[in-house]
C-alpha cells in the first residue's frame, strides 16, 4: 500500500517546468494522499479553488504541533512548521500581532523605500558588471538585495548576511540538514538575535526592531521579550530567502522567451507590474507549498476530511490550474486581474508582500535600464534547482550582457 | 451608471493590493494598514482598476456594485 502513495514535493523534468504530476492530480485526484520526507503521510490540494478555499479558512492554520500532525523534514525536529514558533502566527493572538505588523508593510511605507532599493540595485549591478561575463546574477543580485533591504529595515548589520543565509536555509530545511547542524545553526541565530534585540533597547535606532522593543517596554502586554526575538527571527528569514530565490527565477522566466517576455518588456515599460505578477503565477518552482493542520472534519472538492489530518496545499498547482486560467500553460506578461496564490490567502497570507513586489519591480526596471541585452549565458533547461529547502529557487543564473 | 463599492473590512489583512491597483480610489491605515475606500462611489474611469483590486484582493474584502 504505502510504495503506491508518492514522495512529496514530486520531481520536475527541469528547473522551470511544473511537474507532471500536478496536471493529472488536477484532473484525476485534486485530494490526492502523498508522503512527506519524513515518512508521514498528508493530503494535497492542487486545484486553485481548493486551493483557496482552504487557505482563506481562519479555522486551519499552517501550525503543526499537534502530536497526530505530519513531520513535512527528515530530521527530527519535523521542519519550521511543527516548531512551537510557528504556534505565534497561529494562535488567537495572531489577529493581534498581525495588526501591529501591518503597519510596517503598508504600501506607503514600501514606497518611501524604493529608492534606496533601487540605490542598492544599481551598487550590485555595478559589482556584478566589475566582475566581468558571464556572471550569476543569482549571487551578484538576487541573494544580496532584498538581505541588504530587510537589514536595513530591521536594523541589523548587513556584514552578518552569510550567516544569516545560513540560519534561514537551516530554519527551512526540509533534507538538507542533519538534527545536530539545525540545533547548533537554531542555538546561533537564538543568540543572536537576543543579543540584537537587548542592543536595540538601549540604544534604540530608525528601525522596525526598535519600534517594536518600545512596543515590549511599554508593558501593556502585548508583545513579550520572546516574541519579539521570534518575530525579528522569522521576518528576517521570510524577508530575503524566498524574495532572494524569486529575482533569480523571474528574470530567468523572462529571459527564457526573450522575444515575447524581455523585448517586450524594453519596449514597454508598463507592464513590469504585471509581468511581475505572472513571474509570481508561473513560477514552477516555489517550493514546498502550504500546510494545514485540519483540527475538525471538513469536505473539499466532495472529499471528506477527517480532523487530525495534514493537508498540503500546492499554490504552484493551483496557478497553473485551467479552470481558473485562461491559457495556464502560457507565461503572458499582460495578464490582467492575476488573483495568483504566491503570497497565500486569507488572514495568513503574507505579510511582507508589498515589499516583495516593490523589490521585484525595482529589480527589473533596473535591469532592463543597465542591461537591456542581458541574455542567460546557459540554457533554460540546463538551469539546476535548489534543492532540500521549503523554498524552491536556482542554484545560479548564468548571464551575459 | 452609477456604481458603489462594498468593503468587508473586518475580512480585511492589509496587504495593500487595492492601494497598488487603485491609487485614487483606496488607501490604507497607517496605523495598521487596513484599508480606506477614499471614492466609495467610484468615478467611471477608476471602474476597470477597481475591478482589478476587487479580483486580486487575498481576503476577497472588496466589490463592486451597481447601484
């Protein structure tokens, strides 16, 4: 019985392109029984209206704590979802919490920052271009920009970034990494960050984490010493790695079809807006998906749901999905309304979204002003995945210019 | 044609979508992001924007009615 229920995330012929697998679960079994690393078994969504039903359900979190929860990594701790961490974001504070962040990420807020975003663009390009052809725009860019923006934002000294690469890839870790190297890696950025967070206090700076510790201090309960130190801890992983992985993936999407993604895109500048928004539909390779922890007995697509279950919904499977796109298959840079599931849904979606869009428009105006015949310097097809992560990326993009 | 925009706002999460899409028409909170319906009764040439941030919203917070 259990060789027939397949390993979950599935393999991809090559770095951009989905998964077989999705369309026929699409079309033959939308609430499909897969197997996580850890051996666990779990349901998966693939249709984007189940998609986003389950999503925008305030009754399930992606918190899996509970002890009949699915393990989603190989080592012993289970993965970012089962920590007790993750437990903050979805307890019946989180409406709470939630509020007091949302004030750091309004779109207003995000805009004061484009231009030091774009500042810190045209430094990297500068260093990439010093470096000479071909380059990895991955490395020279992608990684860089959005880990200088959230330190920024946070405070926090950008000279660490290496480390803190690590600490995230470890904080996300679904085979990479062995129990011994995530407690050592969880046990530094611990330390870390308290450290950061008591400087922060007495000598409080221009930042969000100085913002937030005066919250803390004021003692009106809202926010303790511990969750401060959880919040900056996960802020700073979900600020750089999946913006870092998505510059690198949205520029090779757009370079694989020059003629009608790139071109076009010199010849028209308005539509990077929404050629940003179908980078983030057609990405093929974002990961791991979303879980939730089904706490009461439901029914999706017909299909009943016992309480205790895991499900595991696939926002990439749910993009690609026919019955919610015309042409889903085609990556059409014009497309307009694109209600795609990248960012998730419903009171859990994500938080730093906006700046997560500001930082990938910026990223590509830029680039299509300094090096309009930017061209990858290896074929799409030979792009090699990042693998062992909840978030999906590439390895490198090779470019000429 | 007239036309009016309902707004759930306790379903709102302040991801700023609309603010994006529709400039004119919506702004948000600065205190906790939650968004502002500044034209209620949209001017006509706003009407595709706002459709668009109607569509696009993650909390499915917004419509668009005749009235």
């Amino acid at each position: 019985m259990s060789e027939t229920v397949p390993v979950y995330p599935f393999a991809h012929p090559a770095a951009l392109e989905p998964s077989p697998e999705w369309e026929r679960l699409r079309d033959e079994c939308p609430v499909s029984r897969v197997r996580m690393v850890s051996g666990d078994e779990a349901l998966l969504l693939t249709r984007y209206a189940d998609v986003r039903e389950l999503l925008a359900d305030p009754r399930f979190t992606h918190s899996l704590t509970a002890p009949d929860a699915a393990k989603v990594s190989t080592a012993d701790d289970g993965g970012v979802f089962s920590s007790e961490n993750s437990a903050m974001t979805a307890g019946p504070d989180h409406p709470r919490w939630r509020r007091m962040m949302n004030k750091s990420f309004t779109v207003k807020r995000v805009t004061a920052m484009r231009p030091r975003i774009e500042e810190i663009a045209h430094q990297l390009i500068d260093d990439m271009l010093a470096g000479g052809q071909p380059g990895d725009l991955q490395s020279a860019l992608g990684f860089p920009l959005p880990v200088f923006v959230i330190c920024e934002l946070l405070g926090v000294d950008p000279g660490y970034r290496d480390k803190f690469s690590h600490w995230s890839d470890a904080m996300l870790n679904l085979t990479k990494y062995d129990q011994d190297e995530l407690t050592t890696a969880a046990a530094e950025f611990q330390a870390f960050m308290v450290q950061h967070v008591q400087d922060k206090r007495s000598k409080p700076g221009d930042d969000l984490l100085s913002e937030l510790a005066a919250v803390v201090d004021s003692q009106d309960g809202r926010l303790s010493e511990e969750e401060l130190v959880i919040t900056a801890q996960g802020l700073l992983v979900a600020g750089h790695e999946t913006t870092a992985n998505m510059i690198g993936k949205m520029v090779s999407m757009l370079l694989a079809d020059r003629p009608r993604r790139w071109e076009r895109l010199l010849d028209d500048r308005g539509l990077i807006n929404s050629a940003v928004e179908e980078s983030l539909r057609f990405d093929a390779n974002p990961g791991f998906g979303l879980p939730r922890y089904i706490s009461e007995d439901i029914e999706v697509a017909g299909c009943p749901i016992a309480a205790g279950t895991t499900v595991v919904v696939s926002m990439a499977s749910g993009n690609r999905d026919e019955r919610a796109y015309p042409e889903a298959g085609e990556m059409l840079i014009d497309r307009v309304p694109n209600p795609h599931l990248a960012f998730g849904v419903g009171p859990h979606s994500c938080l730093g979204q906006a700046l997560a869009r500001t930082e990938l428009q910026v990223v590509l105006a830029v680039l299509l002003d300094r090096l309009p015949t930017l061209e990858l310097a290896v074929p799409a097809g030979e792009l090699r995945r990042r693998d062992g992560l909840i978030v999906g990326g590439l390895e490198e993009v090779p470019v000429r210019w | 044609m007239v036309k009016r925009i309902e707004f759930d706002e306790p379903k709102c999460i302040a991801a700023g979508q609309c603010v994006m899409t529709a400039p004119e028409v919506f702004d948000q909170r600065d205190e906790d992001g939650v968004a502002i319906v500044l034209q209620p009764v949209p001017a006509p040439e706003h009407w595709d924007a706002v459709r668009d941030a109607v569509a696009i919203c993650p909390a499915a917070a917004l419509l668009l009615v005749d009235i």
